[in-house]
C-alpha cells in the first residue's frame, strides 16, 4: 500500500483578496456549494474557513498530484463530519 502525504499553507488575507477582487468567479471556481454556504455562516471569521479548505484541499492534490498525470480534472470537497 503507498501512502501519499501533501501540506500547504495559505495567508488568509490572500483568500480574502481573492474572494473581493474576483467575487463569485473565484468562489465558484475553488469551492463547493455547501463550502460557501458554511464558510458564509462564520460572518467575522469566514476567510479563516476558507482559507483552511483551500489548503486542505491544496494538501490532497499534492498528495495525489503526481498520480494523476494530467489526465483528471478533480473537484474536492472538505467536508466537515463524517459519520
């Protein structure tokens, strides 16, 4: 069994300019529906939440990147319980 490991670290003040320059376009594009629905509840601390998916999900394509081979085009979803 090969286990993959991938990590990222993203400034939260980038995903908020990038949320207020490119609005919906950037949020469409990045996040899933129920994502921004959630992210959107936090009020204050929205962009920490998103920040924290985005690089959550920047981990796992680096985890699975190389096995890909440009041949998929993936869309994740950082969910929040599991059960």
């Amino acid at each position: 069994m090969n286990v993959y490991v991938g990590n990222d670290i993203i400034e939260v003040k980038r995903i908020q300019e990038s949320i207020e320059n490119l609005g919906d376009k950037f949020l469409n594009r990045v996040f899933t529906e129920k994502e921004i629905e959630y992210c959107e509840e936090k009020n204050v601390m929205k962009y920490q939440h998103y920040a924290a998916r985005f690089a959550a999900k920047e981990a796992v394509f680096k985890a699975i990147s190389k096995k890909l081979d440009n041949k998929f085009s993936i869309r994740l979803e950082r969910c929040r319980n599991i059960k």
